[in-house]
C-alpha cells in the first residue's frame, strides 16, 4: 500500500481502527505513512503515543468528546471531519478555550449515504462556517467512497461520479480561495483506485496490513496475503459430515462476506472445500460435505475470517510471527475504550 | 426466571455467557440458582471466585483447558459437557494426575445439530466409556433445545420429540444403573417451555437478566423487561430522513433479530417507528423515514440491541442503576479471557 501510495504521490493515512495497535501503527508510519486515522477520540488519545498527524474520522458531537479532541490537539496535529455546524461551532468553543487550533475537513457524502453534507453547495457552506470559527483551520475535504467497491456496482461510472462530486466542491471553493489542502478518501479495497480519482491527495484504507476474506473475493488479495488468522480447534464431530470449531460469533464476528455473503463464515486454509455454514457465539459449524476427509477432534485449524476490523476488536492480544520464527504478543492496544 | 423454576422444581443454574459480571452472578446465586453454567473454562475460572458449582456447558478436548479444568476440579464441583470419548479420556487423564473427580454430562443432540451424540444408543455408550474412566464421574445428561425457539418450527412437536429423546435415552441409561442426575437443558427463550420437558430436572437460561430484541420479538418478554441499553449520540443527520448513530457492529454487534430478521439492528426507545437498517463498524444508520420528526445531531438516544451476549461481550464496563438512582460502574469481568 506504500509503495502504491508512493508511485501515485498520493499521502497514505492508515486508519487504525482495523488493528488498534501501536506496533503495527509504528511499522506503517516507518513506511512512509503520513500520519494515522482514528474512529474514536478514544482511539486518537491511544495513537497519539506513537504518531503526531492524526486525523478523527467521525464526528465530534458533544462536550466530553470535543473538551478531549480540543486537549489532544494540543499535543498532535489533529484534525477532524465533520458534516454539521453542530459540530463546527462545539469543536470552536472547546479549542478556542483551550487556547488550541484544531484543523477540520468537510465530510461529503459522494455516494455511500452514511455521513457527509449532500452537495458541493453545503460542503461549500459548511466550510465558511467552519472559516470562520475561531480555534479551528479549514484543511480540505473528506469523503469515504466506500461503495464504489460493492460487486454489484459499475465501478467505472461510480469512480467517475466521485471524481466530478469532488471537483465540484473544490471549484467551488477556490473560487471562495478556501483551503483544499487535503481532499482525504480511501478504504482498502478501493484505495487502489485512487489515482483514478485525481483529487484525492491522501487516502485512509484500513484492512490492507491484514486482509481478510472481504478482500480475497473482491479481488484486491490473495489468500497469502491475509496476515491475521484466527487458530481454531476441532470440539465436536458428532454430527455427519460436520465439525465444530471452538470460534463463533464471540471470535471471528458475525460479519458475512461482502462480496459472497452466502459463502459462509470464513476460510478454512487446511480444507479449502469447508463452509462455516453458522455461527453461534463460542460454536462455528463447519460442513465438510464436500471435503474427502475431515478434521478429528482435537485438531487444530487455521481460519481467516470474512471482515478482520471486528475479530480483531473481540481480541486483546495478538501472537505476532517474527523473522526470527518465534512468537510475541502483540496488544491491542486502543480496543475498548470509551468515547 | 427463579420464581420460574422454582415452582416448577426444576434447578436453575444460569449460562453466564451472556453477562460476563460477578456481581449479576452473585444476584443470581442470592436468588436460587444452584450454579452456574460457563462457556469457557476462563470463564469458569473467572466465576469460581463467587460460584461453587459450576458446568462447562462446551466440550473440552486440549491438554491446556483439561489441565485447567482440573485444577478448577480442585476448588469446585466442576461438571463438563462432551460428546466425544476423546474428551473423555483426556479430561479422566487430566483428572486423575491431578487427584481431582470431574463431573460429566453426555450432550446428546435433540434437534439443533449443532454438538451432542446423534442418538440415545450413542449416548448410553459414551455414558458407559465415562463410568469406566478415573476422574470422571458421571452426571446425567446435558441438551441444548434451542430450536424449539423459532418462528417457524412447531414447538408443539418439537417439544414432544425433544422428550421422547431424552426419555429413551434415561430409560437406556438406568437399564445399565447409570446415573441420571442432571438431565440439563435450557435457553432463555425455550426456559418457560421447561415444565413440558418433564425429564429435565436444570435449565441453563442465559439471556433473562438483561433479555433483548430476540426474547422481546419471540414473545417472551415485554421492552420494559430489557434491563440492558445502549446509549448512543446523534452523530450526524445530514442525509435526509436518516441520523447516525455512534453505535455500530463493535456497538451492538451485528446479529440480526432472529425472529424477525428484517427487523433491523436493534429498537430505539424513544422513537419506536425509526429502523436502524445499517450498521458499520461505528455507524448506525436509522431510517426516520416512518417517524413524524428526528432527532438533532448531539441528542441522546436508548437503544435495545438485538442479540444482548455479544453486545456485552464489546464492553469492558456497564452502568449499573441502583436502587437509590445512583449510576455505578460494572465489570464485565469473564470478558476477553483465553481458552
């Protein structure tokens, strides 16, 4: 993903919610990343021990979250994205009194629907108010074109869709000669497109430094490339042509397969022709039916499970593989926190 | 839940999996119950500090959770749920090095096929490889009638056919002059169907204490019996007819309403009419289209969430309301523990 970024001179801001460890936040900010993403202030407040450049990618809403955005602000560059002047003026309030600046980007909707201002007229707008606030900088634009990877989409016209929503806004703004500094996009299965979408000057993916079965059967890696598995041990084979594994919903997240969500609970690396056809919270029940043999009890085996940004958040300790061959725990780190 | 059992005789040992909290564990054994039931041997291990008799309702077949389990034997009565010989024989090893009798239940499969031996021929002969066994010591015989639930099953057969299991199983059983101590059954929805299982003599409810969208849409429950809620802030309404909602899957988990499965992610007390129909990690999306007005960006809101054990499971702490209206905090103690 670095190297992409590199080749496209595009800024690469991993979003760390996908692993909440500060071992692997130090490795992506040695290779080149130019700072870290955070879903939470929480999250932020943990990621500020090892990173300087954070950007919060939601909302801050309510005092407790602006008082503690506006202190971490003090410490970090950090920068937020908001869609209300709601936010705008709470976030004002909180930095100016704690004497800070905060830099903020206009989240605009381009398509997923979840958050963001519906037009370049009110990302424009927002981004006066935001201008004219005291204690906070106008950085640029923010937008997550997260459905652009959906299967069922036409990726070209999509991708053009953003390209010119994008635009638009920046039009806009340059003529109103606010800032545009950092028009931030990006999610791991689409960060790979961004050059298709010149506007982006940096982009947030999350899932790349572990992978998962979202991105082998969307087509943006290989099963080789899926760092984090989940090791399982066989409990039960008592039902015919079934084995049950000591990892359900409590384990590897209920989330199905975006791109295949009736393939099932995740990959089984030793029996690829296995389907975890249900998950009950400590059960997953796998059908070797089309398997030639299957796994006795007692056996352990090694699943990579459908969306790995919630199965790492049920963990507090990873086992890390080093060079060397052996084994460390790994933290983590920012799982659990509040706010 | 106790008032329950108790007029109807059966032993009630609560599964703890749902709340993970010493302190509801310790009401729950105040009123009546005569243990408590466990997932994992952690868990089990977290509760032996309040509980002296406890079940493993999960198989266990690793050296690490028999060597655990016991040790546990050691300090409790511990009785184990299997469904292989290979479980047996190494919880007997485990047992016998460590001087310790470990209870055991045979987990015979009435319907779910989830685990438990497929017949009562089968379970009478794993009940006789148990009774040979050093360290074991045979406790009767364990099920998970958790079918008998659904919304498109016929309890009415379903409930005869899980009797008529069990019986030709006991009668088998005491033919050889094996012992039937406990025949455990159980689940928060299936409980209040209890008495119509004769042959069952414990019930292993989990979900009661707090109940959920799955007891309060299956008809076991009203809202106000939902003891557990989420409060969530209004993060963002900037797409018409829908707010967002700071509570995701790593919120509420994203385990549908089993009963109703396009129900969506959860009930939002104060506007019944609104629909969370999406979540993402940290994003709710409601739908407000059904609801005369919405809510602001900064507004609180309470929401039931669908499926309350995984929900608990993403939290280290909750809010406790006590009598005299104070808040006080509550560990999720048995939480994110190994094996």
């Amino acid at each position: 993903m670095s190297a992409y970024a590199s080749t496209h001179g595009i800024s690469l801001r991993p979003h760390a919610k996908t692993h909440k460890s500060l071992e692997l936040a130090r490795l992506q900010l040695e290779h080149g990343a130019v700072g870290l993403t955070a879903a939470k202030v929480s999250e932020a407040e943990v990621l500020s021990s090892v990173c300087g450049d954070l950007l919060l990618a939601y909302p801050v809403v309510d005092e407790n979250r602006a008082g503690r955005a506006a202190a971490l602000a003090g410490r970090v560059d950090l920068k937020v994205a908001i869609d209300s002047v709601h936010s705008a003026q709470l976030l004002s309030r909180s930095a100016a009194s704690a004497g800070v600046t905060v830099g903020v980007l206009v989240d605009l909707d381009v398509g997923l629907h979840r958050t963001g201002v519906q037009s370049a007229d009110a990302a424009v707008k927002l981004a006066q108010a935001i201008d004219r606030l005291p204690g906070l900088s106008l950085s640029g634009i923010f937008c997550y074109p997260g459905h652009i990877w959906d299967a069922t989409d036409q990726q070209g016209p999509a991708l053009g869709k953003v390209a010119e929503q994008l635009q638009q806004a920046i039009d806009l703004w340059k003529r109103l000669g606010l800032s545009t500094e950092i028009v931030s996009g990006g999610s791991t299965p689409t960060a790979y497109q961004s050059h298709l979408v010149p506007q982006v000057t940096e982009i947030r993916p999350g899932t790349y430094p572990y992978n998962d079965m979202n991105t082998v059967t969307g087509g943006y890696c290989s099963i080789e490339d899926c760092a984090a598995r989940i090791v399982v041990t066989v409990v039960s084979d008592a039902v015919p042509d079934q084995v049950v594994i000591d990892a359900g919903s409590k384990t590897l997240a209920a989330d199905r397969c975006v791109p295949d969500p009736e393939s099932g609970h995740g990959y089984v690396m030793e029996y690829p022709a296995a389907r975890i056809t249900k998950l009950s919270e400590e059960h997953g029940q796998v059908d070797f039916g089309a398997c030639p043999t299957r796994p006795e009890v007692g056996d352990r085996l090694t699943v990579i499970p459908n969306h790995i940004c919630p199965c790492i958040n049920l963990q507090d300790t990873l086992w890390l593989s080093t060079r060397g061959g052996q084994w460390k725990p790994m933290a983590v780190d920012a799982r659990g926190k509040q706010g």
